[in-house]
C-alpha cells in the first residue's frame, strides 16, 4: 500500500466511520461489475456513501491524495465501468437511494443516484404517472448508473432512452464542489448542455449524487403482437414496413438459439421451427388499431404465424419471455455479451455477419435485442475454461464489431465503453473527436483521478 | 484596421474570391440578426461560404491571424448571437444549402447547415415523412441556426426540440480540422456526448457544416381545439390538466393583448372577451377521441367557449393566427421579446408577474408561447424614440427574467442565450458551472476566437 493510499484509508475511515470497508473479504463484491471477460483490481476501501456530504467527503480526499476512485451503483453494469482498480477507492452509491420528491403536477421526480429504476417507476405509478425508461436491468440497477452508461431498454423506439428523460443532474466535481446541471423546464437553451454531457460519460466527469427525471402519462391500452418468420431478413423487413404505418412502443426481436434457449429454461413452448420472432407492442388511444397495421406488415413479410392481445398480463408474461433470454443463455456455459446497434435497415446485414461469424469461429451465438432501435446483443456462449474457446469467442467479438462499425453502426447502444469496449471507442468517434473528450475530461478532473481507464 | 485584419482580408479574398465581401454597403445586412436592443458592430469581411472547404479556409486563416468570427445562418435569431462584432469575419453558411441524402428506410436526412428548416420539412414531406422541429421560424431560419440556438417550436410538448431529432453533426474546429460527431443509429453511448454539446452552443465552439437529422412518420389525423377562458389562471389549469388525460402535440396560448393585436392584423374575429385563449392540437389514429378529453379538461376549467375542428385547413388556419402573434404586436410599435420557460405548474405565477410588471412599468406586454412547455413570450412594445421609455422596457424585462429564476425557470426556453442574455446566465446556471461551460469553450477553441462575447 502506498503512503497516499494508506493516508486516504486513515482518513476516511476516522471522517466516515462505519460508512468505509476496508476488509477485503467484505469488499469482494465491490471488484467489479456483472460483465465477463472485463479486468479488475482490488480496492484499498469503498465507501458506502449515505449522503451527498460523504461523497464530497470522499472526493476531496481522493483529490488530496491523488487516489484514483471508481464510483459503482448497484454494479449490474456489462462493461466493466464500474470495476474497481488496484488501490482505488470505490465508490458506492447504492445507500444514497431515498426518492426526494414526485411533483405530480410538474411531472418530475427527484431522487438521490442509488434508487432502484423499478422502485422510482412504482412510486410514479402511485402517483398515476410513469418512468419511462426500462433497461433489462430495471428491477436492480440505479438512476445513477443509468443515467452513467445512457441505458436504453425496450420502448427506447417510441420513448427515447435515459438522456431523455432527464432533466437536472446534481453532481460533485472530484474537488468536492457540487454542480447542477440542466433545468426544470421542457426547454432550456441556456449555456452548453451539461446534463447531456454527464449522460453515459460514466463516472469519469463527476460523480452524480441527484436527478430530476420527467414523468410521463402512462398511456392505456397496450396491445401485444408476436410473430414468427421462417428468415431473420423478413423480421427485419416487417420492422422497417411497421414503423412506417405505426408508432410501436417495442419491437423485440430473438433468433432461433434465444428461442431455443428460452423454450429450455421456461417451458414456454415459443415457436422454435421461427428462424427469428417478433414482440411487438403499441400503446396509446390508437393501440389496437396501430397493432392491426403492424400485424400486417408482418404477414406482407412473410410471417409464419402471428397472434395478438389486448390483456396487459399476457403482454407481460410474452415480455417476460424477452426479458429471460440472457439468463437463458447464461444457463448453456459463459457468455459474452455484445450491444451493437446500427440503422434499422442495416439489421438484416448485421445479423448475417452474425451468423457468419458464430459458423466461422464454432461458437454459439445467441442474438436478441431491440430491432426498432437497431440494437443487438449477440451472445457468445462458450466454455471458460477452454483458453482457445475464450480466444475464439474474443476474435468473433472483435470481428461483430468491426462490422457493426462498417455499417454505419455504434459500438456500445446501451451498456456504455465502459472497459469492454474501450479499443474500439478511437476507431468509431475519430481521434479528433477523441482529443476534444479528453480535454473535456481534463475540464472537470485535472487530477484524473475519477473512473480512470474507462470509457473515454 | 489592424495590421491581422488586413492580412486575413487579404488572404480571403485571394483565396475565395467572390465568396468575400469587403464593401460596407454590400455587407450591411450581415451586421445583425433580427433581435432588438442588441449591440452590433462592423465586419471586416463577410464570408458566403459555399461549402465546407470555403469554412476551413476561412477558420485556417481566423485561426492564424487570430482574428474573431461570427458564424451566421438566416441571421433570423431573436438574441444576437449571430450579431457582428467590429473587425471580425462573419462566416455566413447560407449558401451551403443542399439537402445531401434523405434515407426514407433509415428516416434521416443529411443536410448542410444552410438549409432552411422549411426546405428540409418539404422535402421529407414529398418521401411521405416528417422534420419535426417547427420554430415560429421555420420558413425562413436554417437547420444550422436551429441546431445552434436549440430551436424549439408549438410541437415540442409532445415531440421535443431540435436537439432531440440530431443524428450526427459534421463541424469545422477553430483550427480547421473536420470533426463528425454522434452516430446514425437511435441509441448510442459511446464515449462524451459532442453532440449535445454542439446543440445550443450559438457557434462559440465550432462551426456546424453538416447534420443528420431524424425523420419520423408524419401521423394521420390532426384534431384541433380553440378555447377561451376569462383567466389566464384557468387556461394554465386546462393545459395541466389535458396533460393527464391526453398528450397534445400542441397547446399555444394567446393573452388578451396579443389576441387584440392579432383581430386587429388579421381581421380573424377571435373571442377579444377572452382573458386568454388556447389552441389545442391532437394527432394519431387517436386524435379524436384525445382531443374530446381536452375538451372536457377546458370545461373542467371554466372555460368560456369551445371549439372543435378535425378539418386540416381550418386548423392550419387558426395556427397561422397563433404564429401572427410577433407580427401583429410588432405593429403597435418596437418591441422587445422575450423568451422564458418555467415549469407549467408555474405559468400562472409567471402571467401573473408579467401582467404586475406591464402595469408597474406602465408598458404594454403582449404574451403568447408555448403554455403545454411552459415556455412564453412577453412581448413589450415601446417607442424606440422614447429613451426613458426604453429604459422602463430594459427594467421590466430585467424584472420578468428575474422572477422566471425564481419560480425555477430557464432564462430562454428556444432561442439561446446570445448577447441578450448573457448578463442573467452566470445567475441561472452558477458560477462552477460557469466555469465548466467556459473550461469547455477553452477545449474546442483555446484562441478565443468564434462568436467572442456571445453565450457563456
């Protein structure tokens, strides 16, 4: 342990108190992130940061000290933003997660950076309004890991993602000064976007303490199509042909082996003859009506079957099945999970190289995601003890990404750089482009001592 | 004229030739935009670039000669950020107007910077798709002015602004380099926000050559609402309350004045009984149906009549009398706009304040805007010729920014912060996060040289 490091533990630990671990057995799960395949260290402490002034607290030390912090959130993060460094100090905000107000007529809630995104969507929905944005992880992640890595979900398509939805951002800068970022206004063209910019920078600006998000109306009236094609290609097709009728709030799509896969784990007899299925779901006044033309583009693209319903709980349990396929496919070995998106006319190109890919190296790859968005998640399922097996699944990963950028695509839609995607970040954005992010960086952490190695 | 803009003169028409004007007389009308009461100064030269090259040569040599720029695109902007300042080259885009490439399967349009706003939505119409952004401007201001002020518009409540519907923005750095930010794709979370960062920044970090805008499926059926109340304080209530039960993609407000100044214009015969009156809109397949239950939300809320029109022209109609509002109260003699947002629970207080300040300042104040955005447009009428008269309008105006702060609102909803504003931003956003904006400025364009004094 160096001496900085040893100064900062003695520090925090006689300001903070109970609030700092410094026991690597209880620190263990403070290493790292959900993602597989992502570097990790060993922290010297993490602190359980349960206000603002404990995380100023620890910022201003860090910044004393010169020691590098990693700020995590409830850690369920696929690209390693949160993982800690060796001799860092990593950050939780996890206990920071009281909702501080819902102003139903503004139709804004506040709340500290460590709520649960489903607990700030409950609490809305007690109030008859609605959280719109509704990652895979909902039920576990923050606001504030979120809002770091820009998270999408599934109704990003009519919705928009996180960065939408927000308004005001209270953040510490790594010098102990708190800033607010943004207004609590529909529009505001005052000065340079702050807020946008802390939106998906993941960590590595200022450490985001507070949000004011924008509540929605929940619209009535959700009605679900899913359907089946013999050819990815005609799913594709039958998204480009909907969206030019109809406003679907989702259009989710799962290849032949997340079907199979899903079908093993829940028994819910999906359609395994589809080469690719489509789950579909309009809301709003027009829902029915809006689902009536997006069926029919499905069956002008050649749909196998189709079936649709207006009641909310078979909805549900169809996007349940959606939302089981990662588990599903974790349950056939070690996966290593993508998240490309490219324009939605590009899809059919991108889950061909997909499927070239997985015959080329013998992987499996299991690709679901967010066809409205034009956002994938090819999965690699392998066996982690087979070095050459992990080499190969690195070579196909490597090789959807370069694809994905070919195709006029973004290396990272909704899980963030993070580490996972840190090599291709220069190759997407251009080395302009990344000097202005490194200068920006520098703006608000001269010491570079937040998130370092990460994303930018 | 100093010896470097001598030089710069020089070396620009050498190079550009026709493309530069040097006459006073023929570079008259690059002195200003159409803001009142904002300072303008003299150009040494106006550049009408013709393309993007003609815009690196001319920041090449601003750059060398370290000689300031002021880039302008219709010069329709409301708050002097495109205003000239003595000695400085404006940079006009203008003439860069071709609409590069409209993807009908990917719904996005790539466009120079020059192209009007109206010209884009015509030429997305005629591919049976839609360019949403609809500031009062739209016939006449270019998509790189609405990219730089983050233009707004009536459609916003439901739609947003012109930041929410950018892909990608190609820009020139002070230096000369070429930078493409952003990406094609919906969703994208890869590395810092540039994008965001360019949107409203009123040309003090780059100059925007290119953007790649989103189109969207333009939606059948537009229903429209006119309603009158007594009391302003009831067509707030109406407007929250349609909010919760419907989404309009509309709601513009119109007080008593405006609505005088407009029949007076117009001959229209809009109800001058009325203390203000709303124009609703509702599109979808349920436009209908969502516009009964704003009806219901504007008798709910003592409104004084109603009416109901699902014909598009009659429609059109009544929106070309809303959008007559700066004309008609232009007409009573000069007038000083401005340009506020507070949240809407908060507009009451605000028409309150408003009408209070016109009574004290014995000043005429026409208001109209926005009201499903909060966002409002106290127009103050004055005789130019009048200096303790102009003095009486800056107050009141200073008086109406001050209390919008107070009721947590934005110094300008949509047409930036120019020079106009610039003395109430350090006071809306705070002085650290003055600072950042200004750390950031520095990143991009550590010269100092385009759009001096303007924005942050």
């Amino acid at each position: 342990m160096t001496q900085a490091v040893a100064g900062i533990v003695r520090e925090l630990t006689a300001s903070l108190g109970g609030a700092v671990i410094t026991d690597p057995v209880l620190s263990v799960g403070y290493r790292r992130d959900q993602s597989h395949l992502t570097t990790f260290g060993t922290p010297a402490a993490v602190v359980r940061a349960r206000d603002v002034s404990d995380v100023v607290a620890t910022l201003q030390a860090a910044h004393k000290y010169g020691v590098p912090v990693v700020t995590r959130g409830a850690g369920t993060g696929l690209a390693g933003g949160a993982n800690a460094v060796d001799g860092c100090i990593v950050l939780s905000i996890e206990r920071m997660n009281r909702i501080l107000e819902i102003d139903e007529e503004a139709r804004t809630a506040a709340v500290e950076a460590g709520v649960i995104n489903g607990d700030l969507a409950s609490a809305a929905a007690a109030c008859g309004l609605w959280y719109v944005p509704d990652p895979g992880s909902r039920d576990i992640s923050t606001i504030g890991g979120n809002l770091a890595t820009n998270a999408g979900g599934a109704c990003c398509a009519k919705y928009g993602v996180t960065a939408d939805h927000v308004a005001r951002i209270k953040a510490v800068l790594p010098d102990g000064q708190i800033i607010h970022t943004g207004a609590s206004t529909r529009k505001n063209s005052a000065g340079l976007n702050l807020t946008q910019l802390l939106v998906g920078s993941e960590g590595t600006l200022a450490v985001i303490v507070e949000a004011t998000v924008r509540l929605r109306r929940k619209p009535e009236g959700v009605t679900t199509l899913v359907a089946s094609f013999r050819d990815p290609a005609d799913a594709v097709c039958a998204v480009m042909r909907m969206q030019s009728v109809a406003d679907p709030c989702l259009a989710e799509l799962m290849d032949r082996t997340t079907i199979a896969a899903v079908n093993r784990m829940t028994k819910m007899g999906l359609d395994e003859s589809a080469g690719a299925l489509l789950l579909v779901q309009c809301d709003g006044a027009g829902a029915t009506e809006e689902v009536k033309c997006c069926a029919q583009a499905c069956s002008d693209s050649r749909a196998t079957e189709l079936y649709v319903t207006s009641d909310a709980e078979e909805g549900e349990a169809l996007m349940r099945a959606r939302r089981a396929a990662l588990t599903a496919l974790e349950q056939l070995g070690s996966t290593l999970l993508d998240d490309l998106a490219v324009p939605v006319p590009q899809l059919t190109h991108m889950l061909e190289a997909i499927t070239h890919i997985a015959d080329r190296y013998g992987l499996l790859i299991g690709t679901f995601g967010h066809a409205a968005d034009g956002n994938l998640h090819p999965t690699i399922v392998f066996d982690s003890r087979d070095e050459e097996m992990v080499l190969r699944a690195h070579n196909a990963f490597d090789e959807m990404v370069a694809r994905c950028l070919q195709l006029g695509g973004s290396i990272t839609g909704e899980h963030g750089v993070g580490l996972l995607k840190r090599r291709y970040l220069t190759r997407m954005v251009g080395a302009a482009e990344h000097q202005l992010m490194a200068g920006i960086k520098s703006v608000f952490d001269p010491g570079g001592i937040l998130n370092p190695g990460r994303s930018l």
